[in-house]
C-alpha cells in the first residue's frame, strides 16, 4: 500500500504531442478524504507592465483573462470541524490553466499542491521576462513557501509549470517561443531542486513528483538531494492517451486505491485546456466529472 500524499505530473501526449498535466491527492485519514475535485471557469484581471525594460514607471495595464481552475474542495461543500483546523493546507487552486496568458499570449498551465499556484500565476503574469526565462522564478517561489507547517509532517511543497521561454527578438522586445515543463520540490532538508525540460523529452511520459514515498507505516519525505536534477526522483509514468478523460484514467489506474481521494487531468487541446476528474472517494464507481 503506496502513500503519496499529493502528486503532480507533466509531459505530453504520445501521439498528438499535447501539453498534459496531471494532479492527485490521497489521505490517510476520514478528514484528507472528505474532499473532491471541482472544475470551474473564472474571468480575472491581470495589470502588468506593457513592454518589459529599462522603464519600470510605465503605467500599469489591465487585461482581462479567462482561466479554468481545479480546485480541492471539501466534500458537497460540508467543511468538517477537524478540516476547519488546516483548510488553509487542504482546499486551494491544485491546477490553474489559461488559454491565452496575459503578457506572453500563449497557453499556460501552473500545477501544485497548495496555495503557491496562486503566487506562481500572478508572478507569471505579472513578470513573465524573469518567470520565462528559467526556472529561478518557481525555485524562489517555493524557496519562500517553504515545507506546510503540518508538523511533525512538513509537508513538501510541489509545483510544475508549463509555459513559453522568452528570448530577446531583434526589436528588443522577449519573444515567446519555446514550450517548457519546469518542475520542483522543496522539502524540510532543507532541500530545494527544480529543472525545466524540453517538451520532446517528455512524448508519452508523465513526470511524476509527490510530497511523500513509502508504505503507509513508514511515510518519507522523497530522497531530495542537493543540485541534483529533479529527474532523479520523479516517477516516469508511461502513457497512452490523447484526451484528459483517457489520460485521467490511467493516472487514476497508476495510483494505489487503498489511499487514492482524487485524480485529474488537463490536456491542451486545439480550443483550449480541457479537465477530467476522477472523485474516487466521492462516487466510488470511477465516473468521470469532465469540461468540454
């Protein structure tokens, strides 16, 4: 009986070559399983600088943006009292994905295991040039995050983004270019370690990364080294499917039931980001919650 706490995945599909990502929670106790997954849409506004330079007195602008969030929720809404205690840590954004991001206008994907999706989001949108460029911008973020004040468990923080890297063009002005998975972990070593990799490297496999290993008696935190390549520790998931449904499924069949909440996917398709969810401990028959 595997223990994985949260795991988020990342890669593209096998035939279509699709950006994909790939969310799952699962406890241990009646409190963790009393959530369930949510798909919802939400217009919001984003001001950012309009050309990114020397001149960081330029007016702000506003763009209004339309993203779909997968959010863990409490079950039928019902918050029960020993979920009141810690529901800063068990209900936030787990998957937050835009069709056309503010600044870059390209696609845009942030997957994580609590409330640093939003800060990752905003920091994107808001500075893109640094948060493009590398993968240093989700490295400081988790950096400040730190580990879930969940002691004595310390809960790792996890966060993978896919976005486009940006290059200086010959007006001087970033280009928006080169699609990139950037993936990393912080736990309470204290250890920090992230990479970006390049979408061919990741045709027909889901890069896997989870706040815990181990049987359920005997929970660790991953094996996180330091300056080692986060590839080290994550879990390289074979996959077949083109469709969130397809993909979710086999996410769902990968994980160990005996612990398994929920489990997600979103794939990028033609006309934007599309979600299928898995409510294990809600249905109990695998149907699927999807968004056309």
């Amino acid at each position: 009986m595997t223990y994985i706490g949260r795991a988020g995945g990342m890669g593209e599909t096998l035939s279509g070559g699709k950006p994909f990502a790939l969310y799952a929670i699962a406890g241990r106790s009646d409190s963790s399983r009393m959530r369930e997954f949510n798909v919802l849409e939400q217009t919001v506004d984003f001001s950012y600088i309009p050309i990114i330079g020397q001149d960081f007195t330029a007016n702000y602008e506003t763009k209004q943006r339309t993203q779909v969030v997968l959010k863990v929720d409490p079950m039928a809404g019902k918050v029960t009292d020993d979920q009141k205690v810690q529901a800063d840590l068990i209900f936030y954004n787990a998957i937050i994905a835009q069709n056309t991001n503010a600044r870059t206008q390209k696609p845009y994907l942030v997957v994580s295991n609590g409330t640093q999706s939003n800060i990752i989001l905003l920091t994107h949108n808001l500075s893109p040039w640094q948060a493009s460029s590398n993968g240093n911008q989700l490295e400081r973020i988790l950096h400040a995050a730190e580990v879930e004040p969940d002691a004595p468990n310390f809960t790792a923080r996890i966060a993978g983004e896919y976005t486009f890297h940006a290059r200086l063009g010959e007006d001087k002005k970033p280009v928006y270019d080169r699609e990139v998975f950037t993936m990393g972990i912080v736990t309470n070593k204290p250890q920090l370690m992230s990479a970006n990799f390049g979408i061919q490297e990741s045709r027909g496999i889901a890069q896997i990364i989870s706040t815990y290993v181990g049987e359920e008696n005997k929970v660790l935190i991953p094996p996180v080294a330091k300056n080692e390549n986060i590839h080290a520790i994550t879990t390289k998931l074979p996959v077949k499917g083109e469709s969130a449904e397809e993909l979710c499924k086999e996410f769902f069949d990968f994980m160990d039931k005996e612990f398994l909440v929920s489990a997600a996917a979103a794939v990028l398709e033609e006309d934007g980001w599309k979600f299928a969810v898995i409510d294990y401990q809600k249905t109990q028959n695998s149907e699927f919650k999807k968004t056309d």
